[in-house]
C-alpha cells in the first residue's frame, strides 16, 4: 500500500512533459571544454519541435550531488546551462542495508536485553529541469526503523515512508531561490564519507546533525553569488515545530517532555486526523555565508527563532533563541592518498518556559554547544578510511549533560555505484548526579548502492 502511494504520488511528475520532450541527461558535470569532438559520435538530445537544435556538442546538464554523502540532491543543485526550450527527468537515490551488533554499557539496576538486528533504509526519487533555469526534486524515504534500526515493520504501514525533498527551484543571473521541502546545506556540519554507510540515519551520526541546527523542511530558499568563492543565504521557515528538523535545537523541558519538539510531536498517531498538535508554531529564519576556494571550504550561519507553544492564547509567553554556526573543511594530496579534515562548531541559547504554564520564563536559559572534527583519507580513488568524533554539551536548571559519539568507519567500493562498509560506533552519555557513563557501542557490516 506504502509503494502504491509513493507511485501514485510521484506519477504527475512523470506525466508532467510529453514524453517526445523528456530527455534523460548522461552523467552530470561535464565541462564545455571536454564536449565531444566533431568526429567523435554525439548523444543528440530530443529537440523541440517549435525550435531547431544546435544541442548536439553541448555539455550535458551541470546538476550535482550535495557535499554531504547520503545520495541528496540539494538546493544548491544548479539549473542547466543549456539555452534552450527543453524538459529532463533522471531517478536518483540510495538502498543500504547490512547487520549491527551492539553492546549496552547501562547503569545499574537496568536489564534492557541487546539487539543485533538487520537492518534497511532506502530512498528513491525523480528530479529534473525545465528549459535553462527551473530545476525540481522529489524524494521518499523508507526509514531505518528509529535511530538504532529496532522499529522496522513492513506491515500496516510501519515502514514509514517519509516525504524528504520536495522543492522547485530557480536560479538566473547569480541569484536563485526554492521553494517547497527544501533543505538549507549551509545548516548541515561538514562529515566523513566513511561513516554514511547507513545513509547518516543511525544513532552515532544522525544525533549530532540534529543537535547542531541541521535544517531541513517546509520553507523558502535564497541565494547570491557574490564572486567566485563566496555565495550569501536566506533560509525562512513559518511551520509547525514538526515540519523542520532546525527545532531540535531548541531545549528546555514542557511537561512530560525534554524539548519543545516532542510535545507538538506526541499528537502523531493519537489524533483522529494523525497530525502534530497544531497549537504550536516556530518562526525560524538563517542567514549564511559559504566560501569555496580550491583546497577549502567554510560556512557560517545564524538561525534565529521563535517558538509560540500556545496559539490558543494571547496572554502566553514564546521561546526565542539563536543558534551559531561554523564550519571548515580542507583537503590536500599526499603519498598515501587524498586526506581531507574538517571541523564544526555550533552555540545555541534559547529561553524557558515554566514547564508546566506557558504564561511565565524562567530567568535561566537553556545552552547547549556541539563540535565535531574528523578525517579522511581516500587511498584508492573513493575507497578510504574515515573517523569522526563529536560532542554535544547541553545545561538548563538542574541538568548539565554531554553526549560523545565516535566512529571509525571504512569505505571499498566494488563498483562505481556499489560498496561495502564496515563501521565501529560508540555513544557515552554523562549526565550531571550520576557517576556512571552510560551508552552503547555497535558494529555496522553494510552495502550501499547510490544512484546518482
């Protein structure tokens, strides 16, 4: 029933242009300077039939990948630089699957019984482009099963299947904009490629994103190029606190939950319509900067908010916060490979409320800090090794606590498209009262196939 679903819903997209007009472009970044010679065979593509083709030694579309390595297409996916009236539609996406074996390191008097489950996520979806500036992604997503893979069902519609990228973008001049379910990529820290085995939908690497402000949802996006290195951002949310993940920054706990996100949650799945509770609502805009050159990447943003917890009333108080964000990767060649390194630093600080009435603050703020750092280096073309570390530091009134997470993964791609990983995870969580660190560790064994 869920693939009947996704099929119907990503049908109009296929019926959208006439199929004499659909062009299925060959890989996606080919420089004008490598386009095939004039006695060299040619993939002409389909002409339009109002307006003669000069198409066939042009470069083909310049889409790309995202930076991050789960097999996205990103906003910042540029429109093709060829002038002329023409549609194009390609599928992209990823299948990983593998075992994790883990260990509980738990306090005492806890028994909770260890899982080595095998576990699946998947993501499957079409984008495309409409003459020289209009380009569109639309993207599903059969999840994990939770954060360590337990809740993974394929019956009664269990196997949630999750709505990812649904946008329209438009870029002319330098300038572009999105408009949709969008993702905002200077929100996403900088990771090593070895340890997205699983897509980046584990524990160990899912968590930090999160904590750090990475942004994804219902939104607009806007963007310069200012020169060459540097391009300037807009990200502007007006949504339920579900409908971007940005809201798992902010903190501080509304009865019976840990953070804000949660309470609007907790109606999926009780209401009679299955929606989140539609008396919340977040203001949540991000100004950023990104900078490119050829041995370094950097970015820096500011995500600002605010959260009305009561849309019911007039008299309630809102949370409102910021969250500051820096990142730096660099890469160089050495004897034994290409080695890359990069570091991420987040500082978020946000009002709170009285937990149990939403007409008081507290004097106190929630604060919470993440980093992170890692390397990698490629030995073999994109067969490497990776490590990455990070942490996240979070105090409000009466709870200081710090979560570590740490991976070691390898990467051997036996095909372009194919590879095989193998990853070591540990989480430690140290809570402020209590003198034992408690956490887990695992053992991913996986394959992952991207089509991009």
């Amino acid at each position: 029933m869920r693939l009947l679903t996704a099929s119907l819903l990503l049908l109009p997209a296929l019926a959208y242009a006439d199929s004499n007009e659909i062009e299925m472009p060959p890989d996606h970044v080919v420089p004008a300077q490598l386009a095939p010679a004039k006695d060299t065979p040619k993939v002409v593509a389909a002409e339009d039939p109002e307006e003669p083709s000069e198409r066939g030694n042009v470069a083909p579309t310049t889409a790309r990948i995202s930076d991050r390595p789960e097999a996205d297409v990103s906003v910042t996916t540029p429109a093709t630089t060829e002038h002329t009236r023409h549609k194009w539609i390609e599928p992209y996406g990823a299948i990983a699957g593998g075992v994790r074996m883990e260990s509980l390191h738990q306090a005492p008097g806890q028994t909770t019984g260890t899982q080595n489950p095998t576990v699946a996520v998947s993501r499957l979806g079409l984008r495309g482009g409409v003459g020289s500036h209009v380009t569109f992604a639309s993207e599903f997503e059969a999840s994990l099963g939770g954060p360590l893979g337990y809740g993974a069902s394929v019956w009664e519609g269990q196997a949630a299947i999750a709505v990812r990228d649904q946008f329209v973008r438009y870029e002319n001049s330098g300038f572009a904009f999105a408009v949709g379910r969008i993702d905002d990529p200077a929100s996403f820290d900088y990771v090593s490629a070895h340890v997205a085995d699983l897509l980046l939908t584990d524990v160990y690497t899912r968590d930090p994103l999160l904590y750090s402000g990475a942004d994804r949802g219902n939104g607009l996006w806007f963007s310069y190029q200012l020169n060459e290195h540097l391009m300037a951002g807009l990200t502007l949310h007006s949504t339920n606190p579900t409908g971007i993940t940005g809201t798992l920054i902010i903190g501080g706990k509304l009865q019976p939950f840990d953070r804000p996100f949660y309470l609007a949650a907790a109606q999926v799945g009780n209401s009679q319509n299955n929606l989140p509770d539609q008396n919340l609502h977040i203001y949540f805009g991000s100004p950023s900067l990104t900078a490119h050159w050829d041995h370094v990447d950097m970015k820096a943003e500011v995500q600002a908010y605010s959260l009305d917890t009561q849309e019911a009333t007039t008299d309630d108080q809102t949370i409102r916060g910021y969250n500051f964000r820096l990142g730096a990767r660099t890469w160089t060649e050495t004897a034994l490979g290409k080695l890359t390194g990069f570091v991420n630093l987040s500082r978020n600080e946000n009002e709170i409320l009285d937990p149990t009435s939403s007409k008081y603050r507290l004097p106190e703020l929630f604060k919470s800090y993440t980093v992170s750092t890692g390397l990698d280096l490629d030995y073999d073309k994109k067969n490497g090794v990776g490590f990455q570390y990070a942490m996240v530091d979070t105090r409000e009134p009466d709870q200081h606590s710090r979560q570590h997470y740490l991976n070691l993964g390898t990467t051997y791609w036996i095909e372009d498209s194919l590879a095989i990983g193998v990853r070591a995870a540990v989480l430690a969580q140290q809570l402020s009262g209590e003198a034992m660190t408690t956490g887990s560790r695992s053992l991913f064994i996986d394959a992952r196939l991207v089509l991009d």
